[in-house]
C-alpha cells in the first residue's frame, strides 16, 4: 500500500493507559458517535497536543520535562475520572490513518489510585476486567495483547517481545509462508 505523507517528519502522538486495580483492568466503551472505531473497547488515553503543555510552567527555561505523563494523567481524569500512581511506559506502535496522517501510539500502565469511574461523553461504558474476561469484548486491535502484557508484568512473568510480536502477527495472518 501506498501512503501520501505530507510530512514524513511529522508524526500524530495518542497517549494510552491500562489502569490495573485488583488483577482487573479498565476498559472503556468509545461513543457510536466517534470516527475512529466507533463503539469500540479500549483503554483511557487520547491525543497529545502542544496545548497539554503550554499553558503550564515549563521545567527549565525552554523545556517542559514530564509533559507526556501529566497529560496522559490529566487525560485519564477528564477521561473516566481516576486519580492513578505512577504511568510506567509499556511500549509503542505506529500507525498510518486513512487520511495518511502517520500516528504514534505511546502505552502506558499503571495502578489506581482513587476514585469511582465517571465517564465522559467520548465514552458510553466501562468494566473491570481480568485478561480473560476481556477477550470476551469487541476491542480495538491489539488491547488485548497489551493487556495480556501488563497482566504478567504483574503477575512477575518475563514478557518476550519477539515471541509477543509473533503471536500478534500469526493472530493477523502476517507470517510469511515458508515456501518448501
């Protein structure tokens, strides 16, 4: 496939976390209403822009340090209403959208912290759910997986990125045939 990229320098950024309490994890039904994956599962997160950063005092004359987990903090609280610890980095993806907008996605996992789930208008649903209660939802490719990473982080079992992105690309037909 061929993309138009107007600026192959510049790139979306979106901003997830998979919120754990108690061995579940919170997942979030988008609105009907939405362009992209419409009534589709997911996790809290949204776009990162330069207004995430810009109006708040910078660390250094000309930086603002920590500008991507504040924001994914403030995303998560305007989200569903969650105070959650500490946003430890899970792994990255990229993506190009139909309109060739290429995306980077940054994930994130994290504990709560406090507070009852009160949804905003982005979203019409949430559960609770462990990592095999969440297979039984319609998600946005490749939730699943991460959940599924996040829980044996948890859980104390060694992730093998390889052997996760084999999966991945079995579960979607992409392994090459070998030819005999």
């Amino acid at each position: 496939m061929k993309y138009q990229i107007k600026n192959p320098e510049l790139h979306r950024i979106a901003l997830t976390a998979i919120i754990h309490k108690k061995k579940k994890y919170l997942i979030i039904q988008r609105s009907p209403n939405k362009n992209a994956f419409p009534g589709k599962w997911t996790v809290p997160g949204g776009g990162f822009e330069v207004e995430d950063y810009i109006k708040t005092p910078k660390t250094t004359p000309d930086s603002w340090y920590f500008a991507v987990t504040n924001s994914l903090k403030r995303e998560i609280q305007e989200e569903v209403g969650l105070r959650v610890g500490e946003l430890r980095y899970l792994l990255d993806l990229t993506f190009i959208r139909p309109d060739s907008t290429p995306v980077v996605i940054l994930s994130y996992f994290c504990n709560w912290k406090s507070g009852k789930v009160v949804l905003n208008e982005e979203n019409t649903n949430f559960a609770w759910v462990s990592y095999s209660e969440a297979k039984n939802y319609d998600l946005i490719e490749g939730i699943l997986e991460e959940i599924k990473m996040v829980d044996q982080i948890i859980r104390g079992i060694k992730s093998n990125k390889e052997k996760i992105i084999a999966n991945i690309k079995r579960k979607y037909n992409l392994n090459p045939r070998k030819s005999s």
